[in-house]
C-alpha cells in the first residue's frame, strides 16, 4: 500500500468551519463534497483516518 502523499491536520476552528458548512447544505454540492472529504482525510480526528480508497468510495 502506497504511503499518504499528504497529511490533513485540521484544527477545531477548522472543523467547525467545515461542519457548519456541511449542515447549513446551502453551499453547491461540490464544496460540500470537498468538505466530506477533508473531514474525512483529518489525521487529527477521534475516528481513525480512511484511506484514499474509503474516501473515494464514498
């Protein structure tokens, strides 16, 4: 398995910026795809990282 290229560190402020942004839902779908994704690549989080195949899975 190839290593990450790279490696998200967010923030909380970060987070709650992206989490907002998720749930007000008034943002295009593709910027709310791409703060899924951020989300789901932090390193940071309490649940454990996905790989680059779980987060293009979904």
């Amino acid at each position: 398995m190839p290593k990450h290229l790279y490696h998200v560190m967010l923030s909380d402020s970060e987070k709650k910026q992206l989490l907002s942004l998720i749930s007000k839902g008034s943002c295009p779908a593709r910027t709310i795809m791409h703060a899924n994704i951020w989300l789901a690549a932090d390193e940071n989080s309490s649940s454990k990282r996905k790989t680059e195949a779980e987060i293009a899975a979904r």
